[in-house]
C-alpha cells in the first residue's frame, strides 16, 4: 500500500501572503492526519518565508504520524534539524526568490560535504532523504553520500505537454525507482502532483510514496481541507 504524505507549506504561504495568523498549518496538519495523510512535510527555508520557527516547534510536538522536514544543506538549517529531530529530514536544492523547489539536490561540487552532512543527521535516528533528478548519476550519488532514500523530483513530468512527453518523463521514473531500489534506497516522489498526474505514477511504477501539497490546498479552497485530503487518501490507498 502506498503512502500520502502532505506538505502544509501552501496553507502556510496563504497566511504569509496577508501576514496573518491564518490558515495555520499546525491545523491543517491536524486535518490531514484526521484524514488518513500517513506523514506531514514542511520545509523550513532559509529565509523563513513561509513555515515559520514556531510552527516547526509546534508540529514536532502535535504530529502524529510522520513530521518530515525538508532543509537545505547549510549549517545553519542542519543545526535547526538536529534540534528539533524530526522522523525524517529530506535534503532539498534552495535558491533565493525561487517560487518552489526548482531542480534536486547538485551532488557535482559538494558531495563529501553532503555525506558529511548526512552523518550528522543519522546520529540524530532520523531517516535522511535526498530531492533528486530522476537520473542515474544522481542516484549512484545519493547512495554514495549514504541516504536512506531518494524523492524524485517530478515537476519536469508535470510540465510536459505531449503525450510522448508525458511518455518520455514517465519512462525516467520508472527507471530511476528501479535504479534506487538496486541501490537500496527507499523511493518517493514529489513535485508539482495532483489529482490526475500522480495516476500513471500510482499504475506504471513502484514508488512507495508521494508528498503532495499544493494541488490539496488549491481543490480546499472549493471543498474543504479535510475533504480534500481524504479524496486524494483514496486515489493513492486503493487505486
């Protein structure tokens, strides 16, 4: 059985964009997890933009399936992570006045500092992701640096806007999920997923579970949040 995990960064972006105390996404965790989400996700970024610090502190204590924090590899960052020791801590490409996550993780200049980082967060019992490009290289890295798994980044297969494209995008994943279970690396997806993309996903591959957000806060705005979550709970649990 799949897992739905469910990022709460857009619920907190709406409340940032009037400053405001609301829509909290401590609530729309709890929410998500009435609903049968098996994880929350945040990423607390660097410049703070959306999750805040109180919010990291309050749902460490309030989840309580899965709180899965995603970092950039900074010190800064990995010293918050070590701190609040969260269930899973996901290594995440950040640059400033990104919308969202624009790429994975670069291994190319910086992978025995990235391994060193790794360590550091394994001492903590935490499960260590990395966000990354659906291609071998990057893989062969991830499992170098000593992670326990990988979360294919999907928004290159959410932009395409052939069928072959869409095609051609699928057939990577499927090839870097078998690739990282050669590696031994557990297997998530993420990256721009919805209602309707993430079923090829679901029918044409083995990953295990995905990390959706925003597409949920955009279809709650009409329908409610917990509704949302749990439409999206049934397409991933018994498709």
């Amino acid at each position: 059985m799949r897992n739905l995990i469910i990022s709460v960064d857009a619920v907190a972006a709406l409340r940032e964009d009037r400053k405001e105390k609301e829509p909290d996404p401590v609530t729309a965790a709890s929410f998500a997890e009435l609903a049968g989400a098996d994880g929350i996700a945040i990423h607390l970024r660097m410049d703070k933009r959306h999750i805040r610090d109180r919010d990291l502190y309050i749902l460490r204590e309030t989840v309580k399936t899965r709180l899965i924090l995603y970092i950039a590899p900074s010190p800064e960052m990995v010293t918050r992570a070590l701190e609040v020791k969260p269930s899973d801590i996901t290594l995440v490409s950040e640059r400033s006045g990104e919308l969202t996550t624009e790429a994975g993780l670069n291994f190319s200049e910086q992978l025995e500092t990235i391994r060193e980082t790794v360590v550091q967060l394994k001492g903590t019992g935490c499960s260590v992701f990395a966000v990354v490009e659906p291609e071998s290289d990057a893989i062969k890295n991830a499992s170098k640096a000593g992670f326990d798994g990988i979360e294919l980044f999907t928004h290159h297969y959410r932009e395409t806007k052939t069928d072959s494209e869409r095609s051609e995008e699928l057939k990577r994943l499927v090839k870097a999920t078998e690739s990282a279970k050669k590696h031994e690396l557990r297997v998530r997806a993420a990256g721009g997923l919805d209602y309707q993309n993430i079923l090829p996903l679901l029918s044409d591959t083995d990953i295990a579970e995905f990390v959706v957000g925003y597409s949920i806060v955009a279809r709650s705005v009409l329908t409610g949040f917990e509704r949302a979550v749990k439409e999206f709970v049934d397409i991933v649990k018994f498709f």
